[in-house]
C-alpha cells in the first residue's frame, strides 16, 4: 500500500540544524513518521530542547549533540563520535546552514570563510563519512537543504550564493556516484520561511513586501511546510528519486 512506502518505523535519522526552524520542522516531521533521531546543531542543549520534547512525546528517542560546523576539528570529533554511537544511520539530513549578508565589495575573508566551511564543506566531510556506511549496507537516504540562491545570486550574501550553488552540483555528484548502490541523494530548495535566517529580510519592510509580491502562494512559507517533503524523500517513496533539487517555495521560481 502506498502509504507504507512512507513509513520510517525502525529508522534512524541523523538531523543537522535541528534545534529550531525548518531543521526542527523536518526531524518532527520523520519522528512521526516513525524514526529515531540523532538532533545535532551548533548550540544544542544535550537535553530539554524544545526539538527533543517533540520527538520524545511521539514516543520516539532523540540523541543530541553539539557541534559547530564552522570547526573543521569538531566536525571530525563529532563524525567520530556519532559513528561510534550508532552504527547504523539510515537517513542523514544536511540542514545545518548559516548566512552572513555584506555587499560583495566588503566580504570579509571571515564571512566568505565560516558560511563556505559550514554550508559546503562540513556538509561534504559529513556526507562522504556517514554516506560510506550506507553504501556498504546498499541503503540509504540522504537530503540536503538548498536555497533558491542555489539557482539565483541572492542580495549581499555572496558567500551563500557560492555555498547554496555548490550544494546543488554536489547532490548531483553524489547521487551520479551512489544511485545504483541504493543511496538517494537529493535536496529541498526552500523559499523564503519565516524563520530566523530571514529574520533581517522581514524586518525590512521594503524587502519583505518585495518578496512578499512575488511569491506566487502569496505568503511566506513555514517550517511545517517542509515536513511532506521531507517524510518523501527519506522514505521508499522515492526510491527512484536521484539527485533532484525540490523546489518548496511558494511558486517562486516558476514565475
Ligand atoms: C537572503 C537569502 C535567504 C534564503 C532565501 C531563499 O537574502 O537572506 O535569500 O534568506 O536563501 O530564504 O531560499
């Protein structure tokens, strides 16, 4: 039946960027689904987050960890440690992101720096790691967040842009390499939510009206928008989906 394709019962879901926003949205949205989540970000407490009291109170577990993405050292401290603790991960969701906005005349080395090293390569290092397992075991679903800026340049967040556009040609490497060993690889394109990444946009009347105006749904969108999408790609659902970037944004690039 159709919607067993889509139930995670048993699964274990590793999920970056979880402690709030459309991060927390997605491990909700796999917890009830079914899972067990591993909830990792850069200021995660190791109990009582708010992302921990939902996935608790479906009655499924929720392994916190700390790290800072930014921190090459603690990326492969945490890898390690991870590993180690669960053998097994059977779905990884690269949510875990940053932005910092400058015109790109004054893009210090050090925003260019923390949002590339973030954004790109802890995601590349964590794929390759927990991704050699999945290969192993011919299984695996793997879901990276995107941006619109992986398509367009965005407004003073060069380094962003940069980041979200490799992000959509690395989906696509990894998943040339691993479809035919039964790891998907995709990822969700957000649009503009009404989280804390786009908190200095919508205090910003002129932007926000402007983005506003264009968005064809007419609204900003939610983290809950994200947790269909999500409950899909992690699941046999879309088995025969690879490297594929899901637009969930409002209408916005196809207008
Ligand atoms: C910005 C960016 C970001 C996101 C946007 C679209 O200027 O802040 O556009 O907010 O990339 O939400 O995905």
């Amino acid at each position: 039946m159709v919607l067993e394709q889509f139930n995670l019962k048993g699964k274990t879901a590793l999920v970056t960027g979880c402690k709030r926003g459309i991060g927390m949205a997605m491990a909700i949205a796999l917890a009830e689904a079914g899972a067990d989540i591993i909830g990792v970000s850069a200021s995660l407490e190791t109990s009582g987050s708010q992302a921990e009291k939902a996935v608790t109170a479906l009655g499924r577990k929720f392994s916190a960890y700390q790290c800072d993405f930014a921190d090459r050292n603690a990326l492969y401290d945490f890898i390690h440690k991870v590993k180690q603790d669960f053998p097994v991960i059977d779905i990884l969701v690269n949510n875990a992101g940053t932005i910092l906005r400058k015109p790109a005349a004054e893009h210090p080395d050090e925003y260019w720096d923390t949002v590339i090293n973030t954004n790109l390569n802890a995601q590349f290092i964590l794929t390759r790691e927990i991704g050699k397992d999945m290969l192993a075991r011919k299984q695996g679903k793997v879901i990276f967040t995107a941006s619109l800026l992986t398509f367009q340049g965005g407004i003073t967040v060069p380094g962003y842009a940069a980041s979200k556009g490799a992000v959509g040609s690395l989906v696509k490497a990894f998943a040339n390499e691993w479809a035919s060993s039964g790891v998907n690889v995709n990822a969700i394109a957000p649009g503009y939510i009404a989280t804390d990444n786009t908190a200095a946009l919508r205090a910003d009347e002129q932007r926000s009206s402007a983005i506003l105006s264009r968005i064809p749904a007419q609204r900003w969108g939610e983290p809950e928008d994200f947790k269909g999408p999500v409950v899909f790609l992690a699941s046999a659902a879309s088995d025969y989906v690879h490297g594929t970037i899901l637009t969930v944004d409002g209408g916005w690039m196809g207008r």
